[in-house]
C-alpha cells in the first residue's frame, strides 16, 4: 500500500509539474487557445495540489477541509472542460440553447462546489475517517455518504454536455479537423471511465487514480492543442490549397522520393520511369535553383510549363529535398502565336500580309541570292465596285477564289501573301512559272462572277527578279507598274520591263511640275463647242484642259488628267478651271453676242472629298454674279461608286440651287442603268463609244434610241458626244437627241478662238 502510494505521489508530482510548465508555456503565449488551456491546466493543478495535500495531513479537520475544496475544485476542472470544448468550436454557430446550458453547468458546479467545501459543516456529502496501516495512521479519507452521488451527477452531467459539444464539433468541422477531435474525445471518455471505475470499483484504495488521468487530460489536451494540432492543420491545410494551385508543385525528400504532388503535379509526375528520369536530371545539376521551360503532354494535349526548380536547405543550410514549381502558360504560348499569326496573316485569306510577305520574300532571297524567282502580284479590275454592287460577302468569295488560285502553283519555294484589298503577291521559282497555266486559272475566277453578269477582269503583274538585293518594295511596285500600264485589257498576264519605268518617271515629273505650272497659268481652258439639235446654234461649250508646254505645244488631258486624280492633286486643277470658267461667263454678261452661251466643267469624283462642292460652286456664282444656270456641272456616271447617298445629297443640293448636272459618259460604266435611278440629273451625256464605226454599229444605234426614249421619260436632256459625221447627227436627231457635241462640228479649241468663232457666229 505504501508503495501504491509512493508511485502514485511520485507520478501525480511529476505531471503537476508538467502542468505547471504548461501553464507558464500557456501563460507567455498570447493565443485564446493558450489561455483556454493554461486555465484548464490550473484546475487541474489546484485540484491535485487539494487532494494531495488531503492526503498527506494527518490533521482531521485539515483533511476535510481539503478534501471539501478537492471535490469543490473538480467541479470547476469540469466546468472548465466543457469551457474549453466550448471554445474549440471554429464554426461559432453553437445555437444560444448551448450557451444556457453552459451556464446552467457553471451555476449546477458552483452549488455543488459550495457544499464541498462546506461539508465540514453539514456532512452531506462525506464524513472522514481514519485509515490505518499496520496500526499507523496511513492517512485521512472521506466516507461517502449516498448524497454523494449527487456530486457524481452533477461532474456526469457537465461531461455528458462537454462530449455532445465535441460531437457537435466533430460533425460540423471539415475533415482536416475532425481527426484531432475525434482523438480529443477518445481521451476524454478513457478519463471518464477512468473515474468511474475508481469511484464504483477502486474506492477502498483511497488513492485517487482517476486524478493522474485529469493530469494527463489536461497536458495531452495542452500539448495537442497548442503544438500538435496547429501544424496538423497547417499541414493539411496548405496540401489543400496547393492542390487547387495553378502551379503544379512537386517536392521531394533528400532521397528523391516524392513526397508532395499536388493535383496539376501529379499529371506531370506519374512516378514511373520517364518522370523519374526527367527529375533525376534536375537532381544532378550542381545548381540550387534552376529556372527553364519544359513541355508536358497532358490528358493528350502538349502544354508549356515554366519551371523552377529549388533544392531545399534549412535555416542551418542543410539540404533537406527538392522542389519542383511547374508554372502552365500553355493558353499564354498559344495566344501569343496566335496574336503573331493574326500580326503577319491575313485574316480573310490566311496567307501573310503585306509586311510578313515582304519580310519572307527578303530572307528568302537572302537565303538563296543565285535562285531566279518571279514576283507575281495579281489584281482585279474595278474591285470597289464588285464590293459595292454585289456585297462584301461575293467580294471577300473572289478574294478566296484568288487565293486558292495562286494555292494551284503550290511548287516548293513559293510564298503568298495579300498586300492590298484586292492585290496579291505570290514569290515563285522561276522554273516552275507557267504562264499558260497562270491564265487558264485566272480565267476560272472570271467564270464565278459569270452567274452575276459581271465582266470581272482579272490580271497578274510578273516581275523577274533580276537583283537580289533590290528592296522587295521596290520590286512590289514594278509588279504594279506592269499591271496599271496593260495596254492590252485581254491580256492578263502583264510582265514588267524597263519602259514602265519611264512611264514611272514620267508620272513623278508630272506631279513634281504640276503645282509650278498651275501658277504659272500653264493650264489653259479649251472649249468644244455644243450645237441645239434644232436650231444648229452654239449653246455653249464644255471645258476641257490643256497643258501648255514651254515649246507652245500643248499637252492632252489622258496624259495628266488620270495621274492628278490618282495624286490627289486633281482638286486643286479642277477648281482652277471651274473658277476660269465662271470668270468667264461673268465676263460674257457684258458681251451680247456671248451671253447666252451656257459652259459645263467637269468634276472629278474625288473632288467630292476634297472640298464641299456645293459651297465651293455657289461661292463662286455669288461672287462672280454669274447665274448657276449658265454653269453645268459634268459628272463621269461610272465613277460614282460607293456611297451613292452622299453624292446624291450633294447633287441634289446643287441641283435645286439652280445648276445644272450632267451625267457624262452615260453607258460606259457597268451599272448606267444604276445610276440613272440613283442620281437626279438633268441631262445625260451619251457615250461617244456608242456613236464608234464598228460591226456593232447597228446595235450600237438600236440602244442610243432606247437611252433617249428612256431619259425624255425621265424628264432629262440628252447630249451626244463624240459626233463627227452628218449621217450620225441625222441619226441622232431622229432619236431626239437635243444637243451635239464632236469634232463635226469643232475641236476643243482655245477659248480665244471659241469666243472669236462663236461671238462671229451670233452675229
Ligand atoms: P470628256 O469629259 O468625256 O471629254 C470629252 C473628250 O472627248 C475630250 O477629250 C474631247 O476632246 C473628246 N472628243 C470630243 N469630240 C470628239 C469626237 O468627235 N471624236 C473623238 N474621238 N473625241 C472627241 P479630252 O479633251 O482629251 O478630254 C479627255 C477627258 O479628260 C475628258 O473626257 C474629261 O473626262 C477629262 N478632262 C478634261 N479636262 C478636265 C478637267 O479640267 N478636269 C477633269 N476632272 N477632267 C477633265
Ligand atoms: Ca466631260
Ligand atoms: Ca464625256
């Protein structure tokens, strides 16, 4: 018995003194949790310290006195574990039902802990008597009385709420979490029974077994609470999160064995022989952190990793494992060849734009200086109007078309590329060009465009690329150079040579002379005469302009006209002459025999962008005093494409200003019959194409009469131009043209001259 109870001081002393530094520990730590078990911890401590010292007086009235405040302190060692239990609970939802029932068990604990300590008084729960050993006083111990168990209802009760808390705990925490409560309650319910064994068993010991159990509870719930929980649940809790990762993470122990993958990790490491063999590599570098690119198939896809690789030291710079982060910049990889391919491709035809196709043709011809190649460029005639007539759905259509035309010389070597709306280049080995097969496959595309009547035309540009070292620019626009100086239009394969150049060059001196000349009034105003059909007198004339040379030759509007208009410089031409032209009708309001005389100028289309015509032509009416009706504003019919709305609105505006409009060349565009409805005009100028000697002569004659009989319905007067025999104006005046205009009757003539000719002819 003696030596019972030395092992049991013995042991009860050593776990109060692993308590009493786990309640110091507790106490410099600043955590709740800390706190919760530094105070079960000191119950526990006072209770032991109570019973001891019960135990060990030989006093009677000391032994009571002590054993009524160890009972009364387990009352609160209790309390204090459903406390802590109470507190354990991370999810905070503990209905307010619980909390009564805390503080029903703290009241209960507190009245039971008072008539413990006040037994000494009443003798309810216990009376004390003496236990002898060989005749020796062994010690003090209490003798239950049947109250007692009220006691033992009350510490039951208490640990019957403690353990429907943790159950509580235990279902509604996440699983990281549950594994230490269930253990916390395991431990609980050993102590429990613990008791119960001692008090309905092992009473007659006298020793208190079940109190070194309390001990061991509260530093176990100590230890566990404040080292081992924690970083069970940090642990669990990063393999969570690092699973989720974008980063695939790998980490490995010092022997190579993998001890960490999370979810992208382990489709990248499958632990067999390749995976093994790729990080074994890593393993043998000398380097500790390693950063480069590898790529991965996964789930049958290959994917683009950055990957960094960490050899592992402690705090003391021992290695201690390797760590692999696998960064996926897969959709990265692919929108950045993506957004390169959008960069150097066309997104219509999938072939390279134009600074792509230029920078291959250069490497290309770097590459293999010595090769001979051809630069071919194709282009399709009037293909604004194509878009404007039939969609841009048909255009984009003959686009492909062409594409897939130049696909057909699909000879190694050869590259494409579209340069330009309608223009496409293709680079191709001399040896493999077959001009035979180049216009047997244009004329395919031409047949798409058969089912909508229209007259596609279609031509390739060929240059031989005799310099390697040319700029591919400059090799571009000779390709273009052939195409624009086709004389030929059936012929559609257009190969450039040296005389373009000086067309070229001709066109630049054009430009460069043009400003000088037009303020040198080098520009001189021309007019051909318009006859009434009726009466045979002059009515007026149109404007046509002539270069004056330096020789006193004079140089033909085809030669400068198209090259000013495709400048942008024919804007500043055309007002020069419109201005002329009103000067001078203002100048015939003083002369009778002239003042009747109408002038018609012409406009060019892009003169509509380059100015507002209707305040520019009413301007110069008001300011030369000159009626808007003398002035006829010709326009070319198969020019206006595009937005017809807004030419309309424009002619419209002048035309209920008083001018009046003219379509000219009616006929030899492609959509007349368009333009008829579209534009509100108040004469139509006939084609002279119409009037020419040729087998279709007849036929030619059969429309001029059905264009007639058409405009008189549209309330319009028609003009003939290009009229140079008489049986043309018999013709023409059967038809009911109303005015002629041709070298029948003049030649565009200095307006000197037409003054002189026509003021005499009034007379
Ligand atoms: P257009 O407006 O159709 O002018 C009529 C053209 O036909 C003139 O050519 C005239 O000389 C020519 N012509 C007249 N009668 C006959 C004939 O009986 N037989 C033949 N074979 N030809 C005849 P031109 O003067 O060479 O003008 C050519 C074109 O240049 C004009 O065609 C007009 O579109 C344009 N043009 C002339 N001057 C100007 C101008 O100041 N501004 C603009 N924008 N264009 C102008
Ligand atoms: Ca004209
Ligand atoms: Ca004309």
């Amino acid at each position: 018995m003696l030596f019972f109870k030395d092992v049991y001081f013995v042991t009860s002393i050593i776990l109060l003194f692993l308590l009493v530094c786990g309640t110091v520990d507790c106490l410099f730590k600043k955590s709740r949790f800390s706190k919760l078990s530094a105070s079960l911890q000191e119950t526990v401590i006072i209770s032991v310290v109570f019973f001891l010292a019960a135990m060990l007086t030989k006093h009677k009235l000391a032994s009571e006195i002590l054993y009524g405040f160890f009972l009364g302190s387990l009352d609160f060692t209790m309390y204090v574990a459903l406390y802590f239990v109470y507190h354990l609970d991370g999810t905070k939802k503990i209905s307010p039902l619980y909390k009564k029932r805390i503080y029903f068990c703290l009241g209960l604990a507190t009245i039971d802990s008072l008539i413990n300590c006040t037994n000494l008084f009443h003798h309810l729960y216990f009376s004390i008597k003496p236990v002898y050993l060989n005749d020796v006083l062994f010690c003090w111990a209490p003798s239950y009385t049947p109250f007692m168990h009220i006691h033992l209802f009350v510490m039951y009760l208490i640990a019957f709420y403690t353990l429907i808390l943790l159950y509580r705990i235990i279902c509604s925490v996440s699983k990281i979490y549950r594994h230490s409560f269930i253990s916390l309650s395991v431990f609980y319910i050993l102590v429990l029974l613990l008791n119960g064994c001692y008090v309905s068993v092992f009473r007659n010991l006298y020793l208190d077994f079940s109190l070194i159990f309390y001990e061991l509870m509260a530093f176990i719930a100590y230890i566990f609470i404040i080292y081992i929980m924690p970083v069970r649940i940090k642990n669990n809790l990063f393999s969570i999160a690092g699973q989720d990762l974008s980063d695939g993470i790998l980490c490995f122990d010092n022997q190579m064995r993998c001890i960490y993958k999370n979810t992208l990790g382990e489709k990248i490491y499958k632990d067999d022989e390749q995976s093994n063999t790729w990080v074994n590599q890593y393993f043998e570098k000398p380097e500790d952190f390693i950063r480069t690119t590898e790529v991965f198939e996964i789930d049958g896809e290959m994917h683009f990793f950055k990957l960094e690789f960490c050899r592992i030291k402690d705090k003391a710079q021992k290695f201690s494992g390797y760590y692999f982060k696998l960064n996926d910049r897969t959709n990265e990889v692919k929108n950045l060849e993506q957004a390169q391919y959008r960069a150097t491709h066309d997104e219509l035809t999938g072939v390279y734009n134009r600074s792509s196709f230029f920078k291959e043709v250069e490497r290309i011809l770097k590459s293999e200086p010595d090769d001979p190649r051809y630069l071919i460029g194709t282009d399709i005639k009037h293909f604004k109007l194509l878009n404007d007539l039939f969609g841009t759905q048909f255009a984009d259509n003959i686009l492909k078309q062409q594409v897939a035309m130049l696909y057909k010389a699909n000879y190694p070597g050869c590259i494409y590329g579209r340069i330009s709306a309608d223009r496409f280049a293709m680079l191709i080995p001399k040896k493999y060009f077959n001009p035979k097969y180049a216009i047997e496959n244009t004329s395919k595309i031409k047949d798409i465009a058969k089912g909508v009547n229209f007259n596609l035309r279609f031509f390739v540009g060929v240059y031989e690329i005799s310099d390697s070292h040319e700029s591919v620019n400059s090799m571009w626009n000779k390709v273009c150079l052939a195409i624009k100086h086709n004389d030929n239009e059936n012929n559609v394969l257009c190969f450039y040579d040296t005389s373009l150049m000086n067309k070229l060059i001709e066109e630049k001196n054009v430009i460069s002379a043009f400003e000088y000349a037009l303020k040198q009034n080098q520009f001189c105003m021309f007019v051909q005469p318009q006859i009434d059909s009726s009466t045979q007198k002059c009515i007026g004339g149109e404007i046509l302009t002539r270069w004056r040379d330096v020789d006193g030759g004079y140089r033909q509007p085809s030669s400068f006209i198209p090259i000013l208009e495709e400048a942008g410089l024919i804007f500043k031409l055309d007002y020069y002459m419109w201005e002329l032209a009103v000067k001078k009708l203002h100048e015939w309001k003083s002369i009778p025999s002239l003042q009747n005389l109408n002038l018609s100028v012409n406009i060019s289309v892009k003169d509509f962008y380059y100015g507002d015509l209707y305040k520019i032509f009413t301007e110069l009416v008001e300011r030369y005093e000159v009626s808007p009706a003398k002035l006829h504003l010709e326009i070319t019919e198969s020019m206006i494409i595009g937005d017809k709305h807004f030419y309309r609105s424009i002619l419209d505006q002048l035309k209920s200003y008083g001018f009046i409009i003219e379509m000219d060349d009616f006929g030899s565009g492609y959509s007349s019959l368009n333009a008829l409805k579209e534009m509100n005009m108040d004469v139509l100028k006939i084609d002279m194409g119409f009037l020419k000697k040729s087998e279709n002569e007849v036929r030619g004659r059969i429309i001029i009469d059905a264009i007639v009989k058409m405009a008189k319905d549209l309330g319009m007067r028609i003009i003939s131009e290009g009229v140079e025999t008489s049986m043309q104006i018999d013709f023409l005046k059967k038809c009911g043209v109303d005015v002629f205009q041709g070298f029948y009757y003049s030649k565009p003539l200095p307006i000197a001259d037409f003054e002189k000719k026509f003021a005499e002819d009034k007379k």
